[in-house]
C-alpha cells in the first residue's frame, strides 16, 4: 500500500470516528449563524426558490441545500462594483463583507440584485483574526450591519441583525487556527463578545 493510500485510510478512519461519537467538525464560530441561515432558508421553502450566492470560492456552502442555486466568485466578481444583469429571491454573501473595500457600494448593489419581495443574507465575522482574501478591510457588531443593509437601499423595519459568541469561543480562535465545534464547547451567547454577526433583509 502506498504512502498517499495509507494517509487517504487513516483520514478515512479519523472522519468515521469522529461520526460515531458525534464530533462536529464545524467551526465553532459558525455554528448559530448556519442554523440561523437553514432555518431561514427552509422556512417557506425558501431554499427552492432561485438563489445566488457571492461567494469567496471556497465557500459555496449553500449550494447543497439550494437546487435553483447559482455563484459568482469574488474577488473576480466584485461585488463593490460589479452586479448581475439578473435580481434573484435571495441573494447570499456569506463571509464576504469583510473582504470588500467599498461595503456600501456592495451593500447597494446586493440591493440591486436582489428581486423585488426577495431577500438578502449576509454573514461577517466580528471578534475574529485578520484574514486577508485577498484583504481584509472590515468588522461590524449587529446595529452596525443592519445599518449596512439600510444605507444600501433595505428599508430598517426590513432588517433583522443578529450575533452569536462567547468569551472561551473568542479566546479559542486567538493566536490560533479555525476551530472545530467539537464535542462539548460552549454555545451560550454573550452579547458583548459577539464573534459571528449576520442579517436578513427584505427588498420592499
């Protein structure tokens, strides 16, 4: 056997052990705000309408759940200035904001690419390292991302903010790489310490 198929095995072996007694290799941070994003998706059966998602590449993480799903990839579409000739119903830019350098020129044209009834969802980190792809320009609590959505065109009463973090989840990710959810780590919420922050918002 070889040595590429004796690391493809043991991997294999780790991943059906970590199933069995119920790890979850998520990441930690990330854990509420892709609840929050399935629940919205399914409610309504949401996730069946025709969606888009702005993606950093390596992050097409709705694409499973939504079969009417189609992404651009930024920084190549770049969501500052660029916009599709198309609106959709619900147009996703997960783990995207923080890269761009004109956030409310791409919180305009997310507007504009969004259908009329439509909605978009937005996800940022907050309390989180400086992680540049290809830059990393930004961080908002809550109000601050609704605020986003508000100056791009989303009336307030259409915009629901929320964040999801804790004191050991912040310091779990100083200094140190992406960590998974686990077995056992924390998920109450503390206000203060909000390490993931995400909206909702409504066209008309």
């Amino acid at each position: 056997m070889t040595t590429t198929s004796l690391a493809a095995l043991k991997n294999q072996s780790k991943r059906t052990v970590k199933q069995l007694i119920g790890y979850d290799s998520r990441n930690w941070l990330r854990i509420r705000q892709i609840e929050a994003f399935t629940t919205f998706l399914t409610a309504a059966n949401r996730k069946s309408r025709d969606v888009i998602e702005i993606s950093p590449g390596w992050n097409r993480y709705w694409k499973a759940m939504c079969p009417n799903y189609r992404s651009v990839d930024f920084p190549d579409f770049d969501i500052c200035k660029d916009r599709t000739d198309e609106q959709y119903s619900i147009v996703i830019a997960d783990q995207v904001l923080e890269h761009v350098q004109r956030p409310q020129a791409a919180a305009r044209n997310i507007h504009a690419m969004t259908r009329e009834g439509g909605w978009a969802m937005v996800a940022t980190p907050f309390l989180f390292r400086v992680h540049a792809r290809p830059h990393d320009y930004n961080r908002w609590t809550p109000a601050g991302l609704k605020q986003l959505m508000v100056d791009g065109g989303f009336a307030e009463d259409n915009v629901q903010a929320f964040g999801w973090g804790n004191k050991a989840c912040a310091r779990a990710h100083i200094g140190g790489p992406v960590r998974a959810y686990g077995l056992w780590r924390d998920l109450s919420n503390d206000e203060e310490y909000p390490m993931m922050v995400w909206a909702f918002a409504k066209k008309g």
